[in-house]
C-alpha cells in the first residue's frame, strides 16, 4: 500500500530531509584525495549527531556503516572502511537520516579531480537522469513514466541502467511501497497522487547492467568492472510539480 502522507506529516518528511541534505553536502565537502571512506563515515555520524539525527542506515539488516560510500565500479551499498580516496575517483555518497521519526535519504556521485571524458559524462548523465525522473513525480502521471524518464535519458547517452537494485517509497520507514525501477515503458503501475514521497535514485553503468554483490554481502559491483554512479533525492510527489524535500540549498 502506498502511503499518502497528509500536511503534518510532509512537514516532518521536509524536515528530516533537509538534515540528510546537509549532512550529504558536509560529506561532500571532506572527499578529497588521501581521506579514507571511515573517516567520511565518522564524520557524517558527528554531522548527524550535531544535528540531532542518527544514521537510518547503522545497523539497517545488519548494515555495519553510518553512511554507504561506493567507489568507482562499487554501485552502491559500499562499506565505509581503510580505503583511501584518490585523484581520479568517483565516489558515491549515499547518506539516510532519521529525525523525529521521518527518513530522509540522499545520495550524490562526487568526482575527485576527474578527467576521463567518459567518467566525466557518466556522473553528469546520472544527474540529468534524476532531474528528468523528478519532473515525472507529479499527481496523475503513472508511477512507470518515472522509470522511463531515467531509462531514456541514460540509453540516449550510451549507458546503462542498473536493474536489480531500486527506488522506493519513503516515509517513517526507509522502504515503503512502492518500488521504483529506473527502467520501464511509460504509463504502466500506480497513478502518483499528491502526498506520495518517493527516494528516486537512479544507478548508471559505464558498461553492462550487470552488477554482483562482495563477499562482505553488501557491496554491489558492477559484474564488469566499469564505474558506475548513484544520485538520489527525496521527492514529494505535487499536483503541479515534484517538490525535492533533500534540496540542494539552504532555507532561511
């Protein structure tokens, strides 16, 4: 079942998303050649903690991080330890919050002194894959024009969509129904009403779809070894537009 959320609750789905935007951005800005992914981890735990927060994701099925860091061709998942970040780098920050009862989750591919035109590319298609994804999330559409908008959008530009992993629906819970394929003809599933809120998070592939998970049981791989990115926002779904609740800039 899908759960329409009324005002009151929007109001603390906005809230607890604004604190996973600014935790994604303080992250962010710590990703830098010689920093390893525990040190990310810890300090997204002090951010979360400074604002009140803890990890939606600590111990989440077992889950050993406060934070999922993916690098390179780690699609997602990716566990925070010694790895050290170097120039060259994509690094996928997936950070998921819970604040006075909500979950807000948020993820963006950062690259560390990239100058492969390729890689370059694959991060910015992810991007534009999400934006077209975002501008699908509105009351009438059917739920499969979002999976479409993504799909289009990462074939056009010569790569692929990730399929056994997807978005969800978001709430008091990190996974409420329902599930959001990146991929999909249009006009298919659910109508979208207004209240719904959505964690869309497209996965790109510079090569194949496939993907494969370590022994660590978390890490997913891409089954060839090319790099793969990972964005996502938290949207509410609107009668005229998506409103993007992990927005990307400061309210005052």
């Amino acid at each position: 079942m899908i759960i329409i959320k009324t005002d009151e609750e929007l109001d603390g789905m906005r809230a607890a998303c604004r604190v996973a935007a600014r935790v994604r951005r303080a992250v962010a800005g710590r990703v830098a050649p010689g920093t390893t992914t525990a040190a990310l981890d810890r300090y997204a735990q002090e951010v979360m903690g400074d604002l009140g927060a803890k990890s939606a994701f600590f111990g989440y099925r077992g889950f050993p991080g406060h934070t999922c860091i993916s690098v390179n061709d780690e699609v997602v998942h990716g566990i925070p330890g010694d790895r050290r970040i170097e120039l060259g780098d994509i690094v996928s920050l997936d950070i998921g919050v819970e604040y006075e009862g909500f979950i807000g989750d948020n993820a963006e591919t950062v690259m560390v002194g990239v100058s492969d035109p390729g890689t370059v590319k694959l991060v910015r298609t992810a991007e534009k894959a999400l934006a077209a994804a975002i501008e699908k999330a509105v009351e009438g559409r059917r739920l499969s024009d979002i999976s479409h908008a993504v799909e289009s959008v990462v074939t056009t530009a010569g790569f692929s969509v990730v399929r056994d992993f997807v978005g969800h629906g978001i709430g008091r819970r990190m996974h409420e129904d329902p599930q959001i394929p990146n991929f999909g003809p249009p006009g298919k599933g659910p109508k979208l009403k207004a209240g719904m809120t959505l964690a869309i998070e497209p996965m790109v592939n510079l090569g194949g779809a496939e993907v494969e998970v370590m022994s660590d049981g978390w890490t997913v791989l891409t089954k060839d070894r090319s790099p793969s990115a990972h964005v996502e926002h938290t949207v509410a779904v609107g009668a005229r537009e998506a409103e993007v609740l992990t927005c990307d800039k400061e309210k005052t």
